[in-house]
C-alpha cells in the first residue's frame, strides 16, 4: 500500500492529491456528525475483536507488550493506512479520470508485471492476515470451547471457514446498505456482551478473579452460576439487545441505529449493575485486585 501510494504521488504530484473526496458539500455541523457517526460504525466493526481480545491477549508475555502492540497496532497503523487509502483514492482521480476504490484495480493499471504481481501478493497476503486476526481466531477459539475433547482449535477454524463460505459475505459488498444493517445488528449484540462483561469485572467483581475456578466447569466452581449460566446476565442481555435490534430495523430511527453498540452498552451494563447489585464485592484494604495490577 505504502508503494503504491509512493506510485500515485509520483505519478500525480502533490497537487493532485486531495483530502476532500465528497460529491457534495457539507457545513461543518454536518461534518462532525458524518464523522461521528463513522467513528461509530467503525467501532460496531471492531466490536467482534474487541470482545474477543482475550484469544490473542493470552499470549502476550507482559502487560507492556500488550499495551505496546495496541498502541501501534491500532491508532497508528489504522490513521496511516487510512491516509493512504485516502491518498492512493484522491489520485486515482486525477491519474485515470475517475475515482477509484479497489486497490486490485489499481494495482492493474500500473503497466508493469512485476509490480502488478508483487501488489497482488501484498493484497493476497493483506487479505488472509486481517481475516486470520478478525473472522478465524476467534469463531475457532468458541467452536472448540464448545466440546473441548471433541473439537479441536483446528477444526473450530474449519467450521469456522465453511461457514464463511456458505454465508456468502462477498455479497454484503454489493450493497451498502446491507453492510449498514449488518454493522447495526452487530453493534446491537455484542454491545450488550461487551457491557455486562465490563461491568462484572470492574463493578461488581471489583477486579478480582479466581484462577483456579476459571478452569472448574463442576458445580462446585466459583462460575458455575445456575447449570453453567449466568440468569442475572442473560435477565440484562435479551432486552439490551431486543432493544438495539428494534431500533436498527425501525427506519425513523436510522440515525440512532449507527449507536447500537453504545446504546447497548449502556443498556445492558446499567441493567446487570442494578440486577447483580447485590453480588457486589468490597475489596479489602491493601487489596491488589487484578484490574490495578494491569
């Protein structure tokens, strides 16, 4: 990507490259909202790896690690690559005549074969890395959890990726307002997941964990809850995200739905707070909990 912008600039010039792609024209009022609204749209996608962040936490060696590669990993490399985007986009404009949006076809109107070759790798390789990180880790991971002895983390991943396949989810691309719904719909459920989690940890576990009770599926284990269920944070779930789910297909309420993932956050992380109040710890003086150790 990087090579291919270096391309377009040295094809274009500097004055060839702008950061104003809108076919109409906006206040600045208008502006901030189109912008937050993106900026919500863009964390209902990431909503899926953010719940998820334990599958690849687990293997970091130190919290600093941790912070360290999502410092890198995600502000500065999600702001740079959506300046090139921006950049190889804009110049593909003044470079062809028109805009355009896949870097595939771009990469073809290069005219030469070894660099069309070399960006096609890149995408292919760009492509399997981003779906490994957000579509196969983590479906691999639940399917597994599901039957441990008799699901492994390598046929979670084939399940995993057969289910992709009969999704069809190259068919989300033809439609934007498909991938509107989707996002919304996403937002609507794992908002409230992502709620009741930080809540019960923060909250009401007060950042204490039990280890050992973490790897106990019996009764006897301090998670076990009712037949291996949480009832008090099922009560909160099903109507923060019945919610979210009446709002992102009722059309008057369009704009709102952008927020699904904030509205079930609130939703369902105020609703566990009161319904699981009284399973709230008190942390004892001097009490290193897990939360301040991090």
């Amino acid at each position: 990507m990087l090579g291919l912008a270096g391309w377009i600039v040295y094809k274009t010039g500097f004055d060839g490259i702008s950061f104003t792609l809108a076919s109409k024209s906006l206040s600045a009022g208008e502006q901030t909202w189109q912008m937050i609204t993106a900026t919500a749209l863009v964390v209902s996608y990431f909503s899926g790896p953010l719940l998820n962040f334990g599958d690849f936490s687990r293997y970091g060696k130190s919290m600093g690690e941790i912070r360290r590669g999502n410092r890198w990993g995600l502000p500065f490399n999600f702001l740079l690559f959506s300046i090139v985007t921006v950049v190889i986009v804009s110049g593909t404009q003044s470079l062809f005549g028109r805009m355009i949006t896949d870097p595939i076809e771009t990469v073809s109107r290069v005219g030469n074969d070894l660099a069309v070759a070399i960006g096609l790798l890149t995408m292919i390789t760009a492509t399997i890395g981003i779906n490994i990180v957000a579509n196969f880790v983590s479906p691999a991971f639940d399917f597994s959890n599901c039957s441990p002895q008799k699901i492994s983390f390598r046929t979670g991943g084939m399940i995993a990726a057969v289910g992709s396949i009969l999704l069809t989810p190259w068919n989300l691309f033809n439609s934007p307002e498909l991938i509107h719904y989707t996002l919304d719909v996403l937002g609507a459920f794992i908002g409230p997941l992502f709620g009741i989690l930080i809540v019960d940890f923060y909250l009401i576990k007060r950042g204490q964990v039990s280890v050992n009770d973490l790897f106990d599926d019996t009764p006897k284990g301090k998670y076990w809850y009712r037949n291996g269920f949480n009832p008090k944070a099922i009560a909160a779930l099903v109507p923060s995200v019945a919610i979210g789910l009446v709002i992102s297909f009722i059309p008057a309420l369009h704009e709102v739905a952008n927020f699904s993932w904030f509205i079930g956050v609130f939703l369902s992380g105020a609703a566990y707070r009161w319904i699981a109040r009284d399973e709230r710890i008190t942390a004892p003086a001097g009490f290193n909990t897990l939360a301040q150790k991090e």
